[in-house]
C-alpha cells in the first residue's frame, strides 16, 4: 500500500466527486481511479459505492475514512520524529523535484555544481508538481526544484520560504527529422489537415503551460489530438517515433535536436512558446527547525552565485551602453 492511496481516498470522502479530487491531487481523473482501485485491492473491499450518484463512501468506506486519517497521522508523526533523531541524514540533501526536470536539467546541474561547490550526496524524489510542492511543505525534502510561471504560480508563503532563480527554459513544438535533418511536420498546420497532437494529460503543470500557448496565440494552430500522458519523456520518445508534434522544454531534448532526430515544428519567431523560470525554495531555517547544515551552506553558496551573475551581467549592459 502506498501513502498517497490513503491521501486519495480521504480528498475523495471529503469532495465526493472523482473529478474534483483528481484536480485537488493533480493527477488525471483515470490514474485517480486506479489508485482507489489499488486501495480497494488491497483492503480487499469496496470503499465507493458506485452505484450512486454523488459518489458516497460504503459502509466499509465509512469505517475505513476514521483508520485512513488516524494512520495518515501516525506516519507523518513518525517521519517526523525520525527526521529529528537520524544522524546520517544530515549530510544528505534531500530534493523533490518533478519528473521532467529530474531527468532533463537535474543531472547536468549536480554535475557542474559539484565541480565548483564540491561533493554532494543527494536524494532525489521525483514526483508530479502537487506532491513535490506537498512534499517541502510538509517537511519530506529540503529542497523544492520546479518550474515557475507567473499565470501558474507556486503559492509558498515568501515569509515561510526562500527562493532562488536558477534560470529560465522554454517550451516550444518539436517534430521528427526526415533523413535530411528537415522537420517533418510544421506548425499552424492546415484546418482541412490538422497535425497529429501528442498531448499532456489535464492537470499535468507543463499542460498548463501549453494551454498558455494556445490561448494567447495570434494565429491559431490547426491540432489534432492523438495521444496522451502524463510525463514530457513520454511526448519525446512519440515525437521520435513520427507520431506528432510535441511541445517539450528545450532541456528535455538537447541531444535529440543536435543529432538532428528533433527539430523545432514551429517558425523560430518565438509565437508559439512560452519561458518559464526555474526556482529552487527552502523552508527558512528557524530556531524550532533550523535544517541541515549542509543544505545552509548550500544555499549560502547559490545566492553568491547568484549575486556574482548579476554584477557580471549588470557590468556588461553597462559596457554595452557606453558602446552605443
């Protein structure tokens, strides 16, 4: 059984609404019902009854919401009794970071961190951006890496949390290459002949970002939904195959676009794509919780960092004026 299977059910008793509960757990409403499903599985007995409309507990479901939130609470009481006494975890990091950024921009950053900064041992957990954000607020990280847009904004408390801008990426449409290294499909497409869409699935946050796209662009673009999921890896390795364009963020298709498998669908204008900054937070450290030491020195480092880039960059835009 798995933590987030009790999560489900209690946001599912509180809204009855499959709907509404797949929105407030960010994930699609079918992985929502599987994992109620798995819940029951494992229970070995129906919690809904789906029979009804709305949807309301059974009388095992009734009986089980009262053991879900007591257990939910011992865990979370546990973890955090843990957290205080485990001694080698303090020389860990701890990341939650959403799964496009874990497999795109993640490695690359530890790599040239370490460089410069020295040694890390890290943990790294990579979940959807809901529960990467729950996982910092409830205390189960100490870092947060995810992408921030401000029409989709992380609302963290700027009082409770710390944040550090560690860039930005675009999102934009990619396509196969033909053997000539020419993309094959080209946006707007035509309305007689629509191109084949590979789509995030609703409440995926880089769907969200699409939806930016599509709303705000000047020329509309003739789309045809062909396919669907969760993960942007799972959108590259389609556009691969020549199923659709895909709109992916730059990182996650680097290698594929300098070997020419990829290529941009769209006219390079920049119409038809969307930047989006890339925030690392912290809980501030307090005298209750005051964090680890490895993870202040950390960011200690990464604000001088940042301190220095903007000096540097702020040297050259004067340089740049004198020059004009």
């Amino acid at each position: 059984m798995e933590t987030k299977w009790l999560e489900d059910f209690v946001s599912l008793a509180e809204t009855n609404s499959f709907s509404r509960s797949a929105e407030l757990r960010h994930v699609t409403q079918p992985a929502f019902s599987r994992r109620i499903q798995s819940l029951e599985a494992w229970l070995g007995s129906d919690l809904i009854d789906r029979t009804s409309y709305p949807t309301r507990l059974t009388h095992a479901g009734e009986v089980f919401y009262e053991q879900a939130i007591a257990m939910l609470g011992q865990i979370n009481n546990a973890r955090a009794l843990l957290r205080g006494k485990r001694t080698t975890t303090q020389t860990t990091v701890d990341f939650a970071v959403p799964h496009t950024l874990s497999l795109t921009y993640v490695p690359r950053w530890l790599t040239s961190l370490e460089a410069a900064f020295g040694e890390i041992n890290s943990r790294l957990l990579a979940l959807n951006v809901h529960d990467a954000v729950m996982t910092l607020v409830e205390g189960g990280c100490d870092l947060l890496l995810c992408y921030h847009h401000p029409r989709q904004p992380l609302l963290l408390d700027s009082s409770q949390y710390d944040m550090i801008s560690m860039g930005t990426e675009a999102l934009r449409a990619y396509t196969r290459c033909d053997k000539h290294g020419v993309p094959e499909l080209l946006l707007p497409g035509l309305e007689r002949e629509p191109l084949p869409f590979l789509a995030y699935a609703n409440n995926a946050y880089l769907g969200r970002m699409v939806d930016l796209i599509l709303n705000d662009t000047r020329q509309p673009l003739h789309l045809e939904k062909c396919y669907e999921t969760d993960m942007a890896e799972g959108l590259k390795m389609m556009a691969l195959e020549g199923r659709g364009v895909a709109f992916l963020p730059e990182s996650a298709v680097t290698r594929e676009v300098k070997q020419k498998q990829l290529a941009r669908a769209d006219d390079g204008s920049g119409a038809w794509e969307v930047n989006m900054e890339i925030r690392l937070y912290r809980e501030r450290p307090s005298i209750q919780r005051p964090g680890k030491m490895i993870v202040s020195r950390l960011w200690e480092y990464l604000e001088q960092l940042q301190i220095a880039e903007k000096l540097e960059s702020s040297k050259h835009g004067k340089s740049r004026r004198r020059s004009e």
